[in-house]
C-alpha cells in the first residue's frame, strides 16, 4: 500500500516543485493539493505543463480531513501563515515536513527578532527536527516532525561541515557570501524581484540583517559544540533558480589539499546528494540545476581555505531536501522520486 502525501501550499513555487518530484515517487500517492485560493482548480490548470500529469483537483485546507486521509503532510506555505495552522495538524499520528522558516530556530526570542513578529506558536518549536540529512541523519529516522532547512543554510552548513566536525577551521572571522537566483523570492510579485529591476545586475541586500544569519549560527554552533558566528552577505543575481555560495575560514594550521579532501570523503562518501570536485575545479550552478545535488570545491591559499557550494535553492535548497526527509523517515530509498 503506498503512503499518502499531501501538500498544503501546493501552488507556490515550492509546491509544485514537490508535486513534480512526488509523482515519480513510486512509494507515494498524492491525497491532497491544499491552497489559499477559490475557486478550487484542478492542478494542472495552474499548471498546464503538467496536463496528463498532476490532474488532481485542489482542496482546502482543513486539518480533518487531510490528516484523516494523509500519512505524511508537506507545508509549502511562506514563513509566518505556516504556525497559524500548524497546531491543528500536530499529535495527530502524522509525519510533518515544514519548508518554511517558523519551526527552525529553537530560540523563539531569536525568531521574533529575525522575522518581525511574535511566533504563534511558540510550544511546538521543540517538537521539530532540524532535517539536514547529512547532519542530522540519525535524528531524522526518528522523528515524527521535520523543520527543512532553508536554502542559503543548506548551501553554507554543508561547505562548511567537514571542517568543523574536524576542528580545522578559527570559529571567528568566517564570512559566506551567496549568489541566489530571483525564484528564492516566491511566486508573489515583490517590487525587488520584478524582471526590469533585477535583470542584467547583482545586487546585496539584508546585509547583516537577513533572516537566514541566526538559523546557519545556530546549526554551526551544533557542528562546532560553541557559538559560531559569521558574516553573510547574500546577494540576488539575475537567474531564475540556483545558489552559489563561497565561504572563507581561517585554518587552524596548514594542511594539504588531500588531507582537506580525504575529511570531506569521510563525511559525504556515503551521502547521495552531495558531490566533491577534483582539485582545481569549482561547482556552478548550471550544474546542480533541477537536481538534489550539492557540488563541492575548495581551494587553500597559505592558512586560509575558500569553501564553494552550488545547490538548486528549490530542490536541495528546499522541495527536493524535503522529499529526501520523507524518505529517510518513512524507510525509503534515500534517493527515490529525487534521481
């Protein structure tokens, strides 16, 4: 018998990367495509590309009916809206995978402060996970609810890795700048991310300031076992999808290339998603669009080490992490419905 999924945010850009990933699943059947809107269509009339493909007329979002006919329950929604609903699907038997940012960070005064708002429910923020399954493996086959990672933590938190794990790298004076394609903005139109303002430039914004900082000093400080903090500085670029991040560090001594390699090796020979270039070759993005992967390069220059990760923000970054959760905690192939 296949595990029912449904998804709750189904027409954002998330959710229909989870639709296009799900029906492929071959240990999966979609119950519900949950949205925010009326009249309710079918699927593919939002989204004729897949005519033939996901007909499934959408639904509303009640707690009821979807846990009653759901094993596994996807958020899509955007940051904010999704504690608003939460509660009512918790503790009722049912695996969890939120995308959005609401149940992440673990201190709720930090949250509050990042986002601008009072969290809503604040007394449920531990009973979720933090699901980054080349880190948090162990933890995930046993959870029941899972907070995805975001996109730019999930490029930066896998660079980086391997070398805290290793106490290779001075914890202070880090800096990660990221380059994100305009998809990292949502499907609602935003003055920033309209095509004339943002094409043919790069341009920085929330320095300092960006919701994302806390969440990957949070996850560091678990690699490291003390606080990390970091200097991010993510910039928007004009492509529709994708992440490069480069991140630099002070080594703690001198080490060879092959040394640096061979600790990577030991972390993420066995992880299907996560790919190491040669020495003297560095990720791009082209090469991790509409994948799962995550490329690897690094390059040393005296004590200093310069970490680059390219990621799709929407598949690893988010949609295709978030499948990869379900699988690991519903005894899955790690890689089905995602290779």
């Amino acid at each position: 018998m296949k595990t029912k999924v449904a998804i709750i945010g189904a027409t954002g850009y998330t959710g229909l990367e989870l639709v296009k990933i799900l029906v492929r699943h071959k240990q999966v059947q979609l119950s519900h495509l949950a949205v925010r809107r009326t009249p309710m269509p079918k699927y593919s009339e939002i989204f004729p590309e897949l005519t033939k493909i996901c007909d499934m007329q959408c639904s509303e979002i009640d707690a009821d009916k979807i846990c009653k006919d759901s094993d596994v329950i996807f958020f899509a929604l955007p940051h904010k809206v999704t504690m608003t609903l939460m509660p009512s699907f918790l503790n009722k038997g049912k695996k969890i995978i939120d995308l959005s940012s609401d149940y992440r960070l673990k201190d709720v005064s930090t949250y509050e402060k990042a986002y601008g708002q009072k969290h809503e429910d604040a007394t449920h923020v531990k009973d979720f996970v933090y699901g980054l399954p080349e880190v948090t493996k162990e933890n995930i086959k046993k959870s029941q609810n899972i907070a995805n990672p975001g996109c730019f933590p999930t490029s930066i938190l896998l660079a980086l890795y391997p070398l805290l794990k290793n106490k290779c790298i001075n914890l202070e004076g880090i800096i990660a700048d990221s380059k994100t394609g305009v998809s990292g903005g949502g499907r609602e139109p935003k003055p920033d991310f309209h095509f004339p303002e943002c094409n043919e430039s790069v341009k920085p914004y929330r320095v300092g300031v960006h919701q994302h900082e806390p969440e990957i000093e949070q996850e560091l400080g678990n690699m490291a076992g003390k606080n990390v903090d970091i200097i991010f500085v993510p910039h928007l670029i004009s492509m529709t999808r994708g992440i490069l991040s480069t991140v630099y560090a002070d080594l703690k001594k001198e080490y060879s290339w092959q040394e640096i390699e061979a600790l990577y090796k030991a972390c993420y020979s066995n992880e299907p998603f996560v790919r190491l270039k040669a020495e003297g070759q560095y990720p791009q993005t082209k090469d991790t669009t509409n994948t799962n992967f995550c490329d690897i390069g690094f390059k040393i220059i005296g004590k200093k080490i310069v970490v680059m990760s390219a990621i799709d923000n929407l598949v690893k970054g988010a949609s295709g992490q978030a499948v990869q959760n379900m699988n690991i905690m519903c005894g899955f192939d790690e890689r089905e419905g995602i290779l």
